[in-house]
C-alpha cells in the first residue's frame, strides 16, 4: 500500500500514521508537484493540495483521505466519477477538537495581553508596559459551533467570558454546559459582530462561505475587536482585514490559517498588530494519535475493499484496492 501526502511538511503526521501502518510505503510531495508522484499511489492525503479531475484522472490510486476535516480543495465529483472514495476525519472523538481550541484560546490570550509589544517591551528592558485585557467579562462570538466551537465555548465560559453563538443551523444543539448569551444565524452575522470583543472563526469552511468576513463585516464589528481564525483561510478577506486593522476599527487578529498559504514574509499583514501561525491549530500529540488511528482504519477498509468511514460520495465501480 502507497500512501502520497500531498505536503512535505506536517511530518508528525506522517510519522503517527507509520506507527499504525508498519507495511505501508508513506512518500510526501511539494503539494504544486503532486501529479509528479503519483505512480504506485493508493491513496491520495490531500492537505491543502488541490485535487481536481487532471490530478485524479493522472493517477490510479482508489481512496483521497483527508488527514482532517477540510476537503474543499478536493473536486468531489471528479473523483465520484473515476470511482475514488473521499473521506475525512471528524474534529470530534480524535483529540482534534480540543487542539483546535486550545490553539485559539492561546491566539486569544496573546492578544489580550498584547504578546508581541511586551517581547519589544522586554528587549528595551521597561517593565509594566503593555497593558492587557481580560478576556474575563468580555465578549466572543464564535461562528461555528462544531466540536471544536463547543470545545473552545467550555473553555471560555470557564474563563468568565460572554458567548455569542453564530451557525447556519440556530436551532441545532449546543453544549449543554454553556450558557449563549444569543444565538445567530450567519445572515445576522453584521448584528452578532457588534456585540463583540473578539469574533473567532471555528466552522467548517464551504464556499458559500468565501470572504465570509469581508468589509461589510469587519466594519460592522465593535470598535478595537479581535479577530481570530483557525478554522480555514478563505473565511477571512485578507484586503479587508488589513484595512480595518489600519483603520483601528480591528485592534489585532490572530490567525492560524491565511488565504494562499503559506503567507508571504512581505504580506501587508505581517507588519499590523496580527499573529500568524504556521496552520498548527490541530497540530499536537493527542490529535495526530487519533487522527492517525482513523485514517488508518480508512485505509485498511480500503485494502479489504470496504467503505470507509465518513465518506462524502459513494462511488460506483471503485478503482480496485490493492492487496494490504
């Protein structure tokens, strides 16, 4: 079995997943060189990598399994009609969840307490100087209550924070041990980013969602908010967001994910009150563990010529699986 990770980096996962496939042959390719490397390939992680019908056409492989959620750069009907399963892995159950809102609440906290002005501060040897915010008594508003947005709202609530939900679904359950302030759909987005401190980004991104914060938004938000994203970069118009934070109407942004990735080290962006991660939200120990668990159960149903596990097609005449 051949398994191509359409990036070179994320190498722990590549590792977790040869702890769990001792007999598999795991590669990695710059993910604008994928087509090169298909010979030989079974299946196909994709990352970021776009997926589309020349690169399924171009290969034999039978399977595109996310290493996570996201599978908007993979062209699902191409694949439907070579006879190629896609499947993800769901955030919760994994440890992913919980990763991803850990690393939101620490973009949180460091611009609360305004991280990289005390590192200047420090290096001019002056104490006392910047001062933070609480995030207690503060407001946020999170777009997305999935299992990461529930895991990152416990996290908050816990912290004495106000929490302002906003889902395409209003009516659809929310962790039973938070207590939402509002609850709004994604058309009143305007009206749920006025009443916010921080405004952080947890959903799943489609494309109906593209640019999702866009001017319109972002100049409707509460004077001297934050912004935080760790769900998927399309959400976040780029342009807009370097605009309001040159305005002041944006006090900071934290993001782990940038359209275009990765961010360029002369993006206008970097030289704004912003943080920037290099897409590491669901990066940990604890999530690789469980993700890799997942992904190679996929792959072995596969060998076996089984459906895999949270598919989104179902494909007629499957190309052929190889024996495991």
């Amino acid at each position: 079995m051949k398994i191509l990770f359409c990036d070179e980096g994320y190498s722990e996962a590549r590792t977790r997943l040869a702890d769990e496939l001792p007999d598999a042959e795991i590669v990695a390719a710059p993910r604008d060189r994928v087509r090169q490397h298909l010979a030989g390939v079974n299946v196909v992680v994709p990352y970021m990598a776009r997926i589309g019908e020349t690169i399924v056409n171009a290969g034999t492989f039978g399977l595109i399994q996310q290493f996570g959620v996201g599978l908007e750069s993979v062209d699902v009907e191409a694949a439907t009609r070579a006879g190629v399963w896609v499947a993800r892995v769901p955030s919760g159950d994994t440890g992913n969840a919980e990763s991803v809102a850990e690393h939101a609440l620490f973009l949180m906290l460091a611009l609360a307490r305004r991280f990289p002005q005390s590192q200047r501060e420090l290096r001019a040897g002056r104490l006392g100087e910047p001062a933070g915010l609480a995030l207690a008594g503060k407001t946020v508003c999170i777009i997305g209550v999935g299992a990461a947005g529930s895991a990152l709202a416990l996290r908050l609530h816990a912290l004495g924070m106000h929490l302002i939900a906003v889902r395409k679904n209003v009516r659809g359950a929310l962790p039973s041990a938070v207590p939402f302030a509002s609850v709004f759909a994604v058309c009143d987005l305007a009206q749920a980013v006025a009443h916010a401190d921080f405004v952080v980004v947890t959903a799943r991104y489609e494309r109906d969602a593209h640019h999702l914060l866009d001017a319109t938004i972002l100049s409707a938000a509460k004077q001297g908010a934050y912004i935080v994203n760790v769900a998927r970069g399309g959400f976040v118009d780029t342009d807009a967001l370097a605009a309001a934070l040159r305005s002041g109407r944006i006090a900071g942004a934290g993001l782990d994910v940038v359209e275009n990735e990765p961010i360029a080290h002369d993006h206008s962006l970097m030289a704004l009150d912003v943080i920037v991660t290099p897409h590491i939200a669901g990066v940990t120990d604890r999530s690789y563990v469980g993700i890799a668990h997942e992904v190679a159960e996929n792959v072995r149903r596969f060998a076996r010529g089984d459906a895999p596990r949270h598919a989104v097609n179902n494909p007629r005449g499957v190309r052929g699986a190889p024996v495991a």
